[in-house]
C-alpha cells in the first residue's frame, strides 16, 4: 500500500517559534497518527485522530500541540511555541482501519531541530 | 497500559546466517496485534511482518518469520539468511483497539542489527 507523504523533511526553528508539519494521505485513509522520535530512543505516541476529531492522545500532547485537517485532505501537527526537547522525528502514520489488526504504514518523518 | 521491552541493544549476524531479535510484551488486552518495523540509517520506518493475538500460526513474510509464543508473551522476529541489507534498527510494538483506543502502536527500545559480509 501507499504510503504517505509528509513536508517538510526537514525543519530548522528557533525556541518558541511555532511549526506546522503536514501530512499528505491518500483520500480514503480514514485514521491518522502522529508519533515521535527523539534522536536515538523509542518512537512515542503522540495522538490519533479519526473523523476529523482527536481519539486519543498521550500525555506528552499538552496545550503547546494540535492537530487539525483544515482542508479534508492534509493533516497538519502544530506546536505552538517551540522548546529544545521538541527537537525529533515527527512521523504521521496511518491505516484504514482502527484496529489492534490494522497495520499502521508511516510517512518519511519531519526531522525538527529547535535552536 | 501496554509495555515492549526488547533487552538487546545491538545484534551482530554473518551475512546469509539466521538471526533472532528478542520481543517481550505486556497487555491485559486479549486482543492486540505485533507489529516488526525497520528503520534504516535514513530514518524511515518500514513495516515488516504482523501477528494477531488470536492467530494460531506464526507469521511469516518471506525471510522474516515471527515465533509467537503467546503464554510466554514474546513474539521474536527471525531473519533468515541476513542481508548486508538488513543492517538497521529493529522496532517491536504492540496495538490494541477498544474504548477510546484505535490502534495506537507502543513500541520497545529497538535492536540495532549489524550484519557483516
């Protein structure tokens, strides 16, 4: 299956400037997920997001993040006001189903550094 | 809540030899899936093979096979005659789905997997 793509590929901020990454599906994906990798540890949930709502999210996504689709079609991860320990690999995943079965395919990743 | 631990930081396998890549997990869910991802030096993540917590054979997707040994809780991931190609890192995860949960993936520390020629 196709995967999806994700833009930037690479973004460079400085602390408290606000991002936007964006996540590029296919129409008829229906579940969509952020996760993130800071350099060289685990990839951790962020937020899952179906029908257009949140779903869920972890406790690492507090008031700095948000998601939204504002055009039916791209998916965008917003932090607000950038901190140091934000810099990672943001990968947005996602499947056509919501289940424990379903595979979840991920983008390329965003690799963010905040200066 | 759901927790991967996967004890060993780096493998090393002669190319075209067998490896094995340890997984243990943790979940009072009965119905969860396991999931392998590869992330090479570039960084993306590749999904390699699946088990479902009811399948009853152990997965397997060309040289990647997946011994599932439920009441152990452990799902290691077996490559078969190792590639130069293979050298990455090796996530193990585990979804569940229920309630407000739709699919999140946790994942372990990774194995990092060298294989020399």
């Amino acid at each position: 299956e196709p995967e999806v793509t994700q833009t930037p590929s690479h973004q460079v901020t400085q602390m408290g400037q606000e991002v936007i990454l964006r996540c590029v599906p296919i129409s008829n994906h229906l579940y969509f997920y952020w996760y993130r990798q800071i350099l060289g540890q685990k990839v951790e949930f962020l937020v899952s997001f179906y029908n257009n709502e949140i779903s869920e999210k972890s406790e690492i996504f507090d008031d700095q993040f948000s998601v939204e689709r504002p055009d039916g079609s791209n998916f965008t991860l917003k932090i607000r006001s950038t901190k140091l320990e934000d810099s990672a690999m943001y990968f947005c995943a996602r499947t056509t189903g919501g289940g424990a079965s379903d595979t979840q395919y991920f983008g390329p990743g965003t690799r963010l550094t905040v200066l | 809540a759901q927790k991967i631990t996967q004890t060993q930081p780096g493998m090393f396998v002669q190319e075209k030899e067998a490896v094995t890549l340890d997984c243990t997990y943790d979940t009072s869910d009965p119905s969860y899936g396991l999931f392998w991802y590869k992330q090479p030096s570039s960084g993306e993540m590749i999904f390699l093979i699946y088990q479902g917590s009811y399948d009853q054979q152990n997965a397997t997707e060309g040289r990647y096979s997946l011994n599932f040994q439920k009441a152990r809780k452990s799902a290691n991931l077996v490559i078969s005659a190792s590639q130069l190609g293979d050298s990455a890192m090796y996530f193990c995860a585990i979804g569940i789905a229920g309630g407000t949960s739709y699919g999140k993936l946790t994942f372990g520390q990774g194995t990092i997997l060298t294989v020399h020629p």
